[in-house]
C-alpha cells in the first residue's frame, strides 16, 4: 500500500470510501472513530474553542453554479463545499495533530541509559503510553513494544 492508500495517522488500512465519515482524509476505523468523538465533543463549543469549522455561505456562485463557502474557524479556509460540513482543513490539521502526537508517544528515549534520570524517564513515558491507549491514540501491543524496548537496556539487553 501506499501513503495515499492508508490511514494518514497509523498507516493501517483505512475505512472503505463508502463508509467514511471524513471523505477527504483517509483514517483507519480507530482514529475516524477519534476524530468524530472530538467532532461530537466539540460541536456545542463556539468556533474559536473548537478545532474545527464548518462551511458558511458568502453569497458568491463560481462558474459551475456551486456555492464559495468560508470556514467558521478561520476564515482564510475556502472552497466550494456543501454548506455546514466540516471544513476539510481543519479536519486535516487535527489529524495531523494526532499523527505528530502518535509520532511523539512512540518515538525513541533521548535519555541515556547511563543517565541517572532514565529511570525517571521510563516511568514519565510509561504514563505517557497509559493515556495514549487510553484516548486510543496507540495500540496496547505498540505500547508494550515501547515499554519493552525502553526495558531493555535495565536488563542489560542491547538497545
């Protein structure tokens, strides 16, 4: 598969097109079912508390007949949408907000093993991973590989 082919945030295969709450961001069922949660959660706040806009009506027509639509959130987002769907850029700049969070709960420990701090570390990243699997942000099995690579050097197992 590639990029464009699997879920922007994991790389897992995606939902079938038909079935898509997002149509213009690819998710796998786990992070679409994130993101409508925080769609759901948001959509009684007022735009600017919520990460996301919908589409609203400026009056303008292009050539075709379809209506120039302006996001609620911010207003430098344009396109020629159905009025009041979400903005597809806002949905997207969420995304990519969860993939970099993802991205940052899964990467490797700065700290040195030799570091007197490093068990301090595994203890913070171990909360960190806690609450990702919690918000469903990772998988309990990629948890547990972080934890058990970060373990590793304790036992005295190479890195």
């Amino acid at each position: 598969m590639s990029v464009y082919d699997t879920c922007r945030v994991c790389g897992r295969e995606p939902v079938r097109w038909d079935l898509r709450l997002f149509e213009d961001v690819l998710l796998c069922p786990v992070h679409e079912a994130l993101t409508r949660d925080a769609v759901q959660e948001t959509s009684s706040r007022p735009s600017w508390e919520s990460p996301f806009g919908v589409w609203l009506a400026i009056g303008s027509y292009d050539s075709d007949g379809r209506e120039f639509v302006v996001c609620s959130r911010d207003r430098g987002h344009s396109s020629t949408h159905d009025v009041g769907t979400l903005c597809r850029w806002c949905v997207t700049s969420y995304v990519e907000m969860v993939r970099y969070s993802r991205e940052e709960v899964l990467a490797r420990c700065e700290t040195d093993p030799e570091d007197v701090r490093y068990r301090d570390e595994i203890r913070r990243r171990q909360t960190q991973l806690l609450r990702a699997v919690e918000i469903r942000l990772v998988t309990k099995d990629e948890a547990l590989q972080v934890l058990e690579r970060l373990a590793r050097p304790l036992r005295g197992a190479s890195v």
